[in-house]
C-alpha cells in the first residue's frame, strides 16, 4: 500500500510539472508576460520551458469533446452542464469522422436520402441568409427588404402534409422590422430564445423570440462597420461580429465592450471578412475573407494562430465552418472548389468539385451527421451534395428556385434543409420518408 501511495505522489508531481510548463508556456507564447513570470515564479517552472504551440488549448479542447460525448452517452454529470454550458443536440446516427484516417476511395460512396421540398415564404426582397435554432425547433431568414421572418419547423412539417381540417398552417411565427439595411447573417443565442442579426446599417440586434407581440430588437450593439457575419461563443456570453474590417470584433453582450485581437496579422486592404464561425467548445473561431485567407484564431487570447493564404487561389473565401471534433475546417470560396483543412497543421485534406460559384457569398455546409456536404451550382442552379469522406458527388437537385439560391443552411438535429435566394423565395427541404 505504501509503495502504491508513494508511487501515486510520484505520478501526481510529474502531472503538476507538465501541467505548470503547459500553463506558463501558453502565457508566454500569448505575450502574457507578466502572468507567465508570475506563474513559472510561483511554481519553480522555467520561464523558456519548451511546448508545442497551443498544445494546452488543444489537451483542453480533446478533454472538452471527450467529456461532451461522455454527457451524450449517459455516463458523466459534468460540471459544465451545471454552469450551464451547452449540450450540443444530437442525431441519432451521428458519428465523430476522422476525414484523416481514410484516403478518398471511389465507388464506395453512401447514398444521399431523397427529399421533399416546399415554398414557405416569400419577403419583399433578395432572402439573404438563414440560420436553424441549435435545437432544429425554429429557423429564422434574413432578407435585403430588412426583415427577418422566424419559422416554427413542427409547423412547417404540419405543412408538408395534406391540408388538414382546420385549414393551411401559417409556419411564420414571427416577422422582425428593426434594421434599416440589409440583414447579412443570423445567430440563435445556445441556450437563450434569442436571436441576433448581422446588417450593413451597422448593427447587431437581439430579438426575443420568445415574445409573441415583439417585433423589434430589445437590444442593439452599434458597430463601426458593416458587419457581414455573426456568432455566438458556445457559452452565450460572448458575440463575434465579422465586417468590412478585416480583425473580428469580439463583444461581451453583457457590457458590450468590444475586444480586437492584440496579435494583428497581415492583411491585404481586401481583408473584408465574409464568413465567423466559433468551434462548439469555444476554443476556437475561423473567419474566411475577401483576400481569400482563412484565418484560424485563439479562442481564449484573440490571437491569429493560423492563416491558410491563398485558400481559394485568388478568389473571395465565402464561407468557413469546423467539424464537430474541431480537427477540420470546411472552406468554400469563389473558386468554384470546396475546401476541408485540417486545424492543427493547415494542410489540405479533401476537396469537392463539380459545382460552379463564382458570384454568390456561397456556404458550403454538413448535414447532420457530417457524413455529406452540400453547396449551390448557380450555374445549374441546382443543390449539389457530396459524399464527405470520398469526395465523390452523390446528388444534385434543382433548387426550385428562379435563379440559383443564395443561402443553404442545415439542421443540427434531422435531415433537413432550408434554402432562400435572389427570388426572395424561401425553401424547406425534407427527407422523403
């Protein structure tokens, strides 16, 4: 027993030691001087103690996933439930890929399901964009007439049925007039009913979706610039606001006090940037840019850790998103090519071609289980999928749309999809059962 004992101490010093280098290795590559002395100072631990680059954000973000997949399974009471951090929804079917550990085999592709699609709405003007709740419950659209029209998916599937007794069912729940530009991009808050909208007026607005009569914002953070996307960090205490300047902006939506990263990378003067997106721990976020850059950032410092120059040749980068593990990011740009790179090196792992998007801010984005990614042809105006780990394209549909459709979103939770377009018309689309 007293061997087991010492033994244990043993171990425990040696984990204290590499956890003390970890933490004052990460200070100091983050230019917290001061911290990083004070803690080595504290702790016996050298000042230039070697460490891979982010290699405590990378254990913590392995030990985050590990914990989450350990809440899903029914095996752990975390203590980040309890200070509230978000449980992701997921599929039934929904496994964690490894785009790494396969080479793209052809001819061994999965079958995309086929789906049903339905016209939901319609606003006055171009739908610009659309984003689903984290719980697959609702899905708002964003259009150039300013308005942000919010649907109730339990009734859009009343809607695909045969007309019932009682009458169509109106699937708008609620229709938001605050902005007086364009709508760019939306965000659901993870655990709140709220929802923020991105606009070219320069604004970011919070609407409470959960107030039947509301129709404006009851909160409103002015911007500096146009701001193009927006995020939320998966704690629901921050908001990322990517715009026309080319760092993003970092808000804490309680004081609203906006931080920009101390390590500025160099930027083109067409940084602009199109697409931010937060990892579903938080520890990281991606913005993909005009100069064709995505750009991977700390999500703890604010610090540029990774730029993939060049990403998309010369063209505009549109659109950036990372897998559920946080291993990969998914690029698309005005290329006409589909990127997926992998976070911890910023090499090129696959690519999906096949489908022309040269003029469009086109998203390129998962289905639910990641198993298949879908984008725009606005050549052929139709919906393309790909299989994700072959590459091979497995389906192309016809949007349904006059002209090809601007925006695709997915469901985090079902197979389902929503597009919206230059028609002003919106979309839903459903797996045929």
């Amino acid at each position: 027993m007293e061997n087991n004992s010492w033994e244990q101490t043993l171990q425990d010093g040696k984990l204290y030691r590499h956890l003390n280098s970890l933490i004052v290795a990460h200070l100091r590559d983050s230019n917290l001087t001061q911290a990083a002395s004070a803690v080595a100072s504290a702790t016996m631990t050298p000042l230039n103690v070697e460490a891979p680059p982010n290699k405590l954000l990378e254990l913590v973000a392995k030990g985050l996933a590990v914990e989450k997949d350990d809440v899903f399974k029914g095996t752990l009471s975390s203590p980040f439930c309890d200070l509230g951090a978000p449980v992701l929804p997921t599929h039934p079917g929904a496994t964690i890929i490894d785009f790494s550990a396969v080479p793209d085999i052809k001819g061994t592709s999965k079958s995309f399901p086929k789906h049903e699609t339905r016209h939901l709405s319609e606003h006055k003007n171009i739908a610009r964009c659309a984003r689903f709740s984290p719980d697959g419950k609702f899905v708002a659209t964003g259009s150039a007439d300013t308005s942000i029209k919010l649907f109730e998916v339990s009734k859009i599937k009343q809607m695909l049925l045969p007309d019932a007794k009682d009458g169509p069912v109106r699937p708008v729940i609620r229709t938001f007039y605050d902005h007086t530009q364009p709508i760019n991009d939306l965000d659901f808050h993870p655990q709140g009913t709220i929802l923020v909208s991105g606009a070219k007026d320069q604004t970011m607005k919070f609407f409470d979706i959960s107030k039947t009569n509301a129709k404006r914002a009851y909160r409103v953070i002015q911007d500096t610039h146009n701001v193009r996307s927006v995020s939320f960090h998966p704690s629901g205490d921050f908001l990322l606001a990517g715009t026309d300047h080319a760092i993003p902006h970092l808000y804490d939506i309680n004081t609203f006090q906006c931080y920009l990263s101390a390590n500025i990378p160099e930027v083109g003067p067409n940084g602009a940037i199109n697409q931010v997106r937060y990892s579903c721990t938080g520890a990281m976020y991606v913005t993909a840019s005009k100069d064709g850059v995505i750009r991977l950032w700390d999500g703890i410092t604010a610090n540029c850790v990774r730029s993939i120059t060049g990403a998309h040749g010369t063209a505009e980068a549109t659109s950036a998103i990372f897998t559920k593990d946080e291993r990969f990011v998914l690029s698309c740009g005005k290329d006409s090519t589909i990127k997926l790179w992998e976070v911890g090196s910023g090499r090129l792992v696959k690519q999906y071609l096949g489908a022309m998007h040269t003029q469009l801010r086109c998203q390129a984005i998962f289905n639910e289980t990641e198993e298949f990614i879908l984008s725009i042809d606005e050549l052929n105006n139709e919906i393309v999928i790909w299989d994700a780990m072959t590459t091979e394209k497995v389906a192309k549909w016809p949007s349904n749309h006059v002209g090809a459709p601007r925006w695709i979103d997915h469901s985090p939770t079902e197979s389902a999809f929503i597009s919206c377009g230059t028609d002003r018309s919106v979309r839903f689309w459903k797996e045929t059962i």
